[in-house]
C-alpha cells in the first residue's frame, strides 16, 4: 500500500447543527456544521420546519407573483 496518500481520519469528529454538538462520527475533517440532521428533519421528527437555502423561497414567490396563474381565454 502507498504511504501518504490517503486523508487524515478523525474518529471523533463533531456535528454541530444551530451551534450546538449533536452527534460524533468518523470523518476525514475534524468538525462538520449542518442545517439539517435526522434529529431536526421532519421525516424523522414527525414537525414542519422551515429551511431556506440561498432565498430560493423569495425567488419562486417572485416568478408566481401576480396574473401568473390567471388563465388567457384569448391563446384558446
């Protein structure tokens, strides 16, 4: 086997989600920062959150503003 290429492995890397540690696993990074983990997913949780990724929300409620949907007799 090679020597020195593989990545470095930290047994006890850290989760964090909203600044707080929720879980340790095995990772070639010593601490991960995430927005959603099986502890707060709806899936899992059985409640809604609201998770918005880079305005994504503000940009379809932009696209469907206004007559969007209004229906054109007139193309018939």
């Amino acid at each position: 086997m090679k020597k020195d290429i593989h990545p470095r492995y930290y047994p006890k890397c850290k989760v964090y989600h909203n600044g707080q540690v929720v879980m340790e696993v095995g990772a070639t990074v010593p601490e991960l920062h995430v927005e959603v983990w099986s502890g707060s997913h709806p899936f899992f949780t059985g409640k809604q959150t609201f998770v918005d990724a880079a305005g994504r929300v503000e940009k379809f409620q932009r696209k469907f503003q206004g007559n969007y949907f209004k229906r054109d007799d007139k193309k018939k």
